[in-house]
C-alpha cells in the first residue's frame, strides 16, 4: 500500500535549510538548481513538440530517418532532415522538416544552458539504481564535508527527502557554515522528480476513487432491495392467498439487506482504520517486515495484507494497548512506530510504557494522518 507523498511545486522540490541559518552561497546555489529543474521541463515540452512533428511527417509520407529517434535526433539524423530540407518538394515536408530542426535546436542551447548552470554548482550525485537519498546526504556531510555522523545525521533529519529516487536523478548537495540544503533535478532520467511524485499521487486518489465507487454501489444495490421489500409488503396485502410465499421471500430480502449493510460497515470501518502491527524490532528487521537503519527513519518494507492482521477503527477508539507477550519480548523498554518519516511522536501520538514493563499503549492524536496512512507498525526494544 503505497503511502501519500507530499504535493510540492517543481520549483521548490525537495529542498529545506537544515537549521535556521542563513547563508547566501546555499540560497545562491539553490537558485541555480531551481533554474535547471525549471529548464529541463522545457527541455522535455520542447522534446515532445519534436517527436510529435516527427510522427507527423513521416505519418503524412515523408521518408523515414533509418532509425528510431528517441528524445533527441542523432547528429546523422539532424543533417539528413537538413538534406531533406534542401531537397523536398512539398511545401507541406519542408515546413515541418523546418519545424522539427528548429525544435531540435532550441533544445540543444537549452542544454547548453543546463551545462552551463551546472558548472556554476558543486559537482551533483547521479543517481545510480538502489541508491537512497538519505545514503547521498549522509556520504556528502561525512565525506566531503567531514562532519562527524551524529551532526550529519541530525541536519539530515531536519530536510525533506525524496523517498523514490530514479537512476539519471542528479542530488545537489549545499552546505555552508552549518547550514545544509538538497535538491533533485531529472538529469538524465526519462521522468522528472515532480513526475515521480505526482503519479504516486494519482494512484492514491485512483484507489479512492475505486471505494468511493464500490461504496455507491453497494448503497444502489441497497436501495435496490429496499425498494423490492415494499414492492413484496404492497402485493402481500393484495394477494393474501400467497402470504406465506411472500413472507418467505420478503425474510430472505431482508436477510441480504443486513448482509449489505454488514459489508457496509466492514467497508466503513476498514476505511477509516489504521492496520498495524506489534514485534520486537529485531525480528520484525530479519523477517523483512521493516528497514531501521541507524542514519535515517525506520520505514515499511512489506506492505502484504498478511502482515498487518491487527486494526483500531479511528471512529471508536485511539488508542492501541499490547503485552510484551504479544510484542515477543519479556519486557517492554522501548516503543517506535515506523514509517517514521511520516509519524511523529508527540505530535501525531505519543507512546507509554507500564512501571512493570509488561504493557505498552500507543494513543493516536493526529487520526486524519493515520486514517490516511493505512499501516503502521509498532517497533519493541
């Protein structure tokens, strides 16, 4: 179950100050990476207007260039359509084999832009496949920086970091005087990162939609019903010879209009649930159920149905109360809830741990969170 991602703006993607600092070469630089990022959106619009021109002219019968063309023309492939200019007859070709050069030019200075922006900034990661935007934060403080690991780690905390990072993805880095910044431009990557966060918000809204669309038919099909038990009562009274008929069939209506109902209830309470989880840390890490590591924020790792076969209905209850029996553990010394990107604590739930250490709650303040979160789990020792 994927979890809600914060909406940004493409030109402030991922970048928050790690202190309240000011420092003039990181908003300099930061400046300059939200040119890049604002750039390269145009380089992709420029580069579809291209490729739509290109199906265009060869669609009409214009002659194929002899290879696929992707999101660039290949420097064959720009001086054979300036051949082609220089030799088509139809006045139709010649405009969009025009078009389609100019296109391809406005790109290549619009590159040429980037480049040039890009030297005017420390050299930036280029994401590779399995790489995590806290490990790239993490290695340039330590690193390159030099900051020790607990300093680096406590600036790392205070930014908003990209939890899907794409391979091509570029991650400036910025520091200055105690003051941390980070930004993620596409680079290379054939999606941009407001593409990557923006589909994962359109499945969560999809997947809305989808129960919003169950519960409506679910409510039809109990009107439906409804509307047949009166039908039945009204021909009762009519036909008394067939009374017991009907009655017959009007107690097996009701019975489906409480087995709707049931199932609208079940839905309504898995909506507005929270499914969790209780274990000892350790386990939970071993079995796979959840990463920890020691320089970012314990997150979910199997989001299998299976895996969280507990649930608190937010419309009844708060609070969730456990043993060390059930957590595995003899006792209860600590308590963390993962994903903790997402979870605070004391902001959105605060925790409790009995004098004996053999009962531990957790109570919900923020629910709406949690509502739309869908899983957690709960983390002992």
């Amino acid at each position: 179950m994927k979890k809600l991602f914060v909406a940004l703006t493409v030109l402030s993607l991922f970048f928050v100050l790690a202190c309240k600092k000011e420092s003039k070469e990181v908003d300099s630089q930061m400046a300059t990476a939200q040119k890049i990022a604002k750039m390269e959106q145009d380089i992709d619009a420029q580069q579809n207007q291209m490729n739509a021109l290109l199906q265009k002219y060869v669609q009409q019968g214009g002659k194929d260039l002899g290879g696929v063309v992707g999101q660039n023309l290949t420097p064959d492939q720009k001086t054979l359509l300036e051949q082609r200019l220089k030799s088509e007859q139809g006045i139709g070709y010649r405009d969009l084999i025009s078009e389609i050069l100019k296109k391809q030019n406005e790109v290549e200075d619009m590159k040429v832009k980037v480049q040039d922006l890009e030297q005017k900034l420390p050299s930036p990661v280029v994401v590779k496949r399995g790489e995590t935007h806290a490990e790239i934060a993490m290695n340039y403080l330590t690193k390159d920086k030099g900051l020790d690991a607990n300093t680096a780690k406590k600036l790392v905390q205070r930014v908003n970091l990209m939890d899907e990072l794409v391979p091509g993805f570029k991650v400036w880095n910025f520091y200055d005087n105690g003051v941390y910044g980070t930004f993620v431009t596409q680079g290379d990557a054939a999606v941009s990162p407001y593409g990557v966060i923006r589909r994962a918000k359109q499945k969560l809204i999809s997947e809305k939609n989808s129960a919003i669309s169950e519960r409506d038919v679910l409510a039809k099909q109990k009107t439906t019903l409804l509307e047949q038990v009166s039908d039945l009562q009204k021909k009762r009274d009519q036909l008394n010879q067939d009374v017991a008929m009907l009655q017959a069939e009007r107690e097996d209506l009701l019975k489906k209009i409480q087995d709707v109902q049931n199932l609208s209830e079940d839905l309504k309470a898995r909506l507005n649930s929270v499914f969790y989880r209780v274990g000892d840390r350790k386990a939970l890490i071993s079995t796979g159920v959840v990463k920890d590591p020691w320089y970012g924020r314990a997150r979910i790792t199997d989001f299998n149905e299976a895996s969280f076969p507990n649930h608190l209905d937010l419309r009844s209850g708060d609070t969730i109360t456990f043993t060390a029996k059930d957590a595995g553990v003899a006792s209860i010394r600590k308590i963390k809830i993962a994903p903790g990107v997402t979870f605070k604590e004391d902001a959105d739930y605060t925790i409790g741990i009995s004098a004996d250490g053999q009962q531990g709650t957790v109570k919900i303040l923020n629910k709406d969170k949690f509502r739309a979160e869908r899983t957690m789990v709960i983390m002992v020792n």
